[in-house]
C-alpha cells in the first residue's frame, strides 16, 4: 500500500499548487483520498482523474456533441447506424436546438426502439432527440440529409 | 459536403413528379366509378395525407432558405406562417431575393392551414370538397413553387472556385457563402 499523504504534500510531489489539489478533491477526481476530520489523506500514487464526465461543456452545441455521443455509443452496442443531422451536423445550433439522428441500419429494431435507446442515452444531457428512419424519407430528402450528415465521433 | 440550395431543387423536382402522380390519379378517379362507404373514407384521408406531405416538403425547402441562407431560423408558435411571410420577402441581412411571390404565398398559407386540419381531425370528418379543392391548389402550387425555387437558385452566385476556398474564406453570415449555388 502507497504511503498517505496530506494535500500540501501530495500538491508537491505532483508540482500542482495546493488550491489545485483542493479544487481536484472537491470535483472528486483523486479517486482513494479520504477526509479525515478536517483535513484530506491522499493515497501518494492515486491517479487524477481528467474526467469523470469531464468539465461540464458551456455551450449548446457542447452539450449536443456529448448526447451526440452517448447515443451513438448507445445505439452502436445495439447494432444500430447512425449520423447527426440537423444543426448539429451543419453548424448552426441554436439554444433550442434538438439532436437529429438519421438512422442508417436497425437490424431487427423498430422505430420505437431506436428512439427509446436514443432517449435514454440522451437524458442525462437534458436533450431531446428525433430519430428519422433514413429508408422512409423520399430519395432526393435523403441525399441531401446525407450530405449533411455526420458521425458523432467526428464532431 | 454540406447540402446546398441545388439539393433542395432536387427535392422539389422528385415533389413534382410525385404531385404528377396525384394529378393523374386524380383524373382516373374521375373517370371511374367513384368508391362509397369505407373505400371512399380511405381514398380521402389518404389524399389528405398526401396533401399534407407534399405541404411538409415545400416547408422543409423554405426551412432550409431560413436556417441555411439567412441563417436566422424562424421560430415560435406561429412559425408556420411566419416562415412563408419570410420567403416572400427579400432578406436583408443576407441580401437574397424573395422566393415566393404573393399569390404562390396565399396558397401556401391555405396548404399550411389544410395540413393543421389533416393532422388534428378524425380522417372520416374530412370535408371532400375542401379536399378537393386543396388538391388543385396543391397542384397548382408546387408548379409555381418549382419554377419560382428554380428562379432562386438561378439569382445564388455560382460555387465559389477551388482558390476561392482555398483563400479560406471561412464560413460567413453572408447567403453567398452559405447558399453554394448550383
């Protein structure tokens, strides 16, 4: 077991100033400290995590992207393809703005399905999201949605 | 590659074919024996679908003049009507030209109030002849609003050349750059 030590201590050995290791245990990011009475106990080897979910993001289209992600992420595990469409996609997020998702290939799951996953991995962002099956739309719709299309990953 | 004003010309060109169709079948119809009962209810709640379809396109081009050539989105609860005001007006921050002209405009307005209709009544509570009705001004009003999209796109300045973004003329607010004529 790594040897405990205080938060001046730990700020030293990491080369980050005190308030900095005071501002990282209150976001809880140095997994292993503990409080112990007023002061804090750091294990000398805990890692800092960068994020646990990250800094919140301060922007629309910040909070888009990460709904962007944890759907795709969402419906990817479920074998579902899809691109962001819509203001994301083009870059035009307004404060209203709602997350398109243009639905490429759902083997074996129904509109209501996708749109549920999709809910689901989009709630903690606060988001709503419209699911479009790219096969209902009419052809010229279509290719013009694809042009504007992106992956999550890449925005 | 982003979706220009020329993939909206395409959407408005498969919408004519689509509104050929319904013309054509509209007079075929016409000539024959005319269903009662339940295959008449269903014959008109789906014309009135398609109606409302054909309405939801033309708006999604008018969206698209609003969201990517303005780029200043129409929007609140009247944003239906507001959205056609806008494209019979020419824009004066981006400088394009008005797309729709007044009469084409009124349809439109008539085509938005008839889709309300369609989506928030029982499809055996149509009126017919105002189904009827709406039909020839839906046929009317995408071949105006075919030509006047082509007349549009033909006043958007052409794409600009390899240089020309090469130069990095980063995306602006102006309707040039965001339109990428055909």
């Amino acid at each position: 077991m790594s040897p405990l030590l205080a938060s001046a201590a730990f700020a030293r050995a990491r080369g980050v100033s005190p308030q900095r290791v005071r501002q990282l245990l209150a976001a809880g990011r140095i997994p292993g400290a503990l409080r112990v009475g007023g002061r804090w106990v750091i294990p000398a080897d805990a890692p800092v995590r960068r994020t646990p979910g990250g800094r919140p993001p301060r922007t629309r289209a910040g909070v888009l992207r990460r709904a962007a992600r944890a759907c795709d992420e969402a419906l990817r595990s479920a074998g579902v393809a899809a691109r962001v469409v819509g203001s994301l996609a083009y870059g035009d997020v307004r404060p209203a703005s709602d997350l398109d998702l243009l639905v490429l290939a759902h083997p074996g799951r129904s509109w209501a399905q996708v749109q549920s996953l999709a809910d689901d991995a989009a709630r903690p962002y606060g988001v709503p999201v419209d699911v479009i099956f790219a096969e209902t739309l009419p052809s010229a719709v279509r290719r013009a949605m694809l042009k504007d299309a992106r992956h999550a990953g890449d925005l | 590659m982003p979706a220009t004003f020329k993939d909206q010309l395409a959407i408005v060109a498969e919408l004519q074919a689509e509104v050929r169709r319904m013309e054509e079948g509209e007079r075929r119809h016409q000539a024959a024996s005319a269903p009662d009962g339940y295959e008449r209810e269903l014959r008109l709640a789906g014309l009135a679908q398609r109606i409302a379809q054909a309405y939801t396109i033309m708006e999604g081009v008018m969206s698209f003049v609003a969201r990517r050539i303005d780029r200043t989105p129409v929007t609140g609860e009247d944003w239906h009507r507001r959205l056609i005001e806008r494209c019979t007006q020419a824009h004066a921050d981006s400088g394009r030209p008005a797309l729709l002209s007044a009469p084409l405009a009124r349809d439109l307005m008539e085509l938005s109030q008839f889709r309300h209709v369609v989506r928030n009544i029982y499809p055996t509570r149509l009126d017919e002849a105002r189904l009827r009705e709406n039909v020839a001004r839906l046929i009317r009003a995408a071949q105006a609003f075919a030509a006047q999209c082509a007349e549009f796109a033909a006043s958007l300045p052409r794409t600009p050349s390899p240089r020309a973004r090469a130069a990095g003329t980063r995306r602006s607010r102006s309707w040039r750059a965001a339109a990428r004529a055909p």
